[in-house]
C-alpha cells in the first residue's frame, strides 16, 4: 500500500516471497509451494527481519497443498509440525522415523562441563497427547535392538542383541 517514495516496514505474516511448483490437470495446479514469511516483529532503523521458510506438498488424492517441514527464524527445525520445539523436532502420526547411516555409525555427541551423559529417552503413555493416561503393568517402555543381516533365515535382519524396559507391577504415583 505504501509508494516507493514512503514505504513502510513490513509486519508480522507478510510474505516476503515463494517459489510455486504447479501443474496443469484440469487447470494449473500447486502441487508444491517454498514460502518465506516475517515471523515476529521487523525493527526499524535496524536489518531485523525475523523470516520462517515453509515447505508445502500436495498429497496424493488431495486438492490443497499441506505445510510439509518449517524453518523457524531462531533456527528451529519442524517436520511434521509447525511449532517447532527443539533445534530438530520431528512429528510422525503412523510411519516410524528412520535415520539411516552409510558412514560408521551414529553418534549422540554431548559436550558440558557436568558429569552427566547424552540422554536418550523413551516415554511411553496410554491415550492421546494432551490426554495422556497411565500405563499399565507389563506395558513396554523402551526397546532398543541390535540387528545383523542374516543370510541363512533368506536374506533379513534378525536381532543378535537387545534391550527391552516392562513396567512391573501396579503403577501408581511415582513408583514405576
């Protein structure tokens, strides 16, 4: 709305620009969409232009493209979601997430001046997120697997290691 004699800071949600992929089917079709939008409040007399970058794909049997993977401007990585709440956030609602690895290996590095490790954690709990519910006796909490590829059982990977965490008993309150 401003002129290019008085222009006027963007805001928040203005769209800085995007790189649309369309088809043509029964008319020219978005099949998938790269945004860059302001995410916060630009400053001005300063270069501060708080900017997400979105990423958009069309599913298959579908006729509107969904947000697909996020790049917050504090650098947080959102597939599967939104919001982001962790420099990598992944969100899966049916197949697993999978890391594959062709160098030697994968690594969780921790570096700190405290003595205590690279956590990993499981957690386990009955209903939905936001209506989560307690979990019951004999439910599995943690499963880690060592797997090698096994020719004698056709060409699969068989497990030859492994973890597994059960809950023992009634769970009450703190005293799984």
């Amino acid at each position: 709305n401003d002129t290019e004699a008085s222009l006027g800071i963007v805001d928040d949600d203005d769209i800085l620009g995007g790189l649309s992929f369309q088809g043509y089917t029964n008319g020219w079709v978005e099949g998938a969409l790269i945004k860059a939008q302001i995410s916060g409040t630009p400053s001005t007399g300063s270069n501060d232009l708080p900017t997400e970058l979105t990423f958009h794909t069309m599913p298959d049997g579908s006729d509107a493209i969904a947000q697909r993977m996020v790049i917050l401007p504090d650098g947080k990585v959102g597939i599967g979601t939104t919001a982001p709440s962790n420099t990598m956030h992944i969100v899966s609602s049916g197949d697993a997430v999978r890391i594959e690895s062709y160098g030697t290996g994968l690594y969780l590095d921790r570096y700190s001046g405290d003595a205590w490790p690279a956590d990993v954690i499981s957690r386990k709990a009955r209903g939905s997120k936001g209506s989560e519910e307690a979990i019951h006796d004999d439910d599995r909490c943690l499963r880690i697997f060592g797997q090698g590829w096994d020719l004698d059982s056709g060409g699969e990977y068989i497990n030859c290691v492994g973890i597994e965490g059960y809950v023992d008993g009634t769970v009450g309150n703190d005293d799984m």
